[in-house]
C-alpha cells in the first residue's frame, strides 16, 4: 500500500520516511525520545550582550550551566571582549562595563570551549529564541572546528524553553519576566542579569514545570507540546499587533 505500513523486518516503508521526520522535529539525536524529561542532562544557557539586534550587537557574556534532576553538574562563563563599545543603556541591565571586558577574549577564542561546554546536555534558556540568535549570529562568525557540532549549536534543534511553559502554566499572572517567575516559584536569583545566575534560575524554573502534571514527561512529548505553544502564543501576538 503505497505512502504507509512496514516491511516484514519492522522497517518502515521510504513514501512515509519524511512523516518519521516530522515527528521527531526539534529533538536533538543524541537524547532518546522517550526518556523522562527528569533523567535528560540539560546545558542552560544565558547571554549578555551589547542590545538587541543579533545582527549588529555582540555577545559579551556567556554561561553554560549542567543540570539533571534538581542537581547542577558544573558551570562555565565567559567574559567577552565584543570589539565594539558597550552602550549605556546595556550597563543600565546586566552591571557589565568597558573596562570589565577589556583584555578579555574575543569570542571567537573561546568559541571551541563554549561548544564543549554545550555538548554536556539539551540545550535551555529563559526566551530561548533571544540566546540562540545571538550565539548563532557570533558562531557564524568564526571559524568552527571540523567535527558534529553540538545540539545548541545546530539549525532545527529547539531548545528548552520554561518562558513558553511560564505564559501558559502562569498565565493569570501579568508578568512572565525570569525574576518574578522565581519569585513565585521561591526560587533565589543571587544576582539577576549576570549569565551565571540566570542559567541557574532558568534551569531550576524549568524543573519546578516539568513536575507539573500537565507538563508531558518524556523529551519528545514536551517539545512536541511546546512547540504548540509556542505557535500560538506567537499568533496571539500577530493578531494582538493588528
């Protein structure tokens, strides 16, 4: 029967391969579908920058923070030195100055550490689409090293992402912003806006909701779900915009 069904050997036939696609979208291949979100090692991932525009502003911290099952396995941050002055108005939010960033390394000096450090797991962070931009747009820049890259560092790979779980599981309350999410949860920033700080409070949000009952429990059921979200949340603001 052409376009379904499977082989007596348990292969599925090639007219429904790309339907096999499509269910996996967003997963990364290195982590079993199936597996309980609990038991996925994740690398929460935050950036601080120059403003807002991926395309013209620059990376000039990073942080990559291990977590499993309520537990942080290891961080690592990064000072950047972003070639271009720091605006005012940046310093106004994340306390990073000129000089705290002179002599420091340019990105892409550490560019092989930071995809070391997001080899360790899936990647998260609180409004992931603002972080993967920015560390896509610097990665572009450099010369990467020859070999598979990692999950965070790949096209079509989504990421972790508590903010979309926090619009719906929070969504009676006006702000969805890291801090007061934390607030909410009792969860402790020790400094907000550093990259350290909010990768762990980001990976902690995430799981508070992940132990939610109605937060699906294995890897591709919550992306599958999230995705969801995340498309309706995104027309809900076309129309809101109109």
């Amino acid at each position: 029967m052409e376009g379904g069904g499977c082989f007596p050997t348990g292969r599925h036939y090639p007219g429904i391969a790309h339907l096999l696609r499509v269910s996996a979208a967003g997963l990364a291949e290195e982590y079993d579908a199936h597996a309980p979100m609990r038991d996925l090692p994740v690398v929460s991932i935050d950036t601080e920058t120059t403003g807002r525009d991926p395309s013209v502003d620059r990376v000039i911290e990073v942080a990559c923070v291990v977590w499993q099952d309520g537990r942080v396995l290891g961080r690592h941050s990064w000072l950047i030195d972003p070639e271009v002055p720091i605006p005012p108005e940046s310093t106004e939010v994340h306390g990073i100055r000129d000089e705290d960033v002179q002599g420091k390394p340019k990105f892409a000096d550490v560019a092989g550490e930071i995809l070391e450090a997001m080899r360790q797991g899936v990647p998260l962070a609180y409004n992931a689409e603002f972080d993967r931009a920015f560390l896509h747009a610097e990665l572009a820049r450099c010369a990467l090293p020859s070999g598979p890259l990692p999950p965070a560092a790949r096209e079509g790979i989504e990421w972790l992402d508590p903010l979309i779980w926090a619009r719906e599981l929070q969504k009676d309350e006006r702000s969805k912003s890291l801090g007061e999410v934390c607030e909410r949860l009792g969860i402790r920033i020790e400094q907000a806006h550093r990259a350290t700080d909010d990768a762990v409070a980001a990976a902690e949000v995430h799981g508070v909701f992940a132990k939610d009952p109605r937060v699906p429990q294995s890897y591709a059921a919550f992306i599958r779900e999230q995705l969801r979200l995340g498309r309706l949340f995104e027309d809900e603001r076309r129309l809101w915009r109109r």
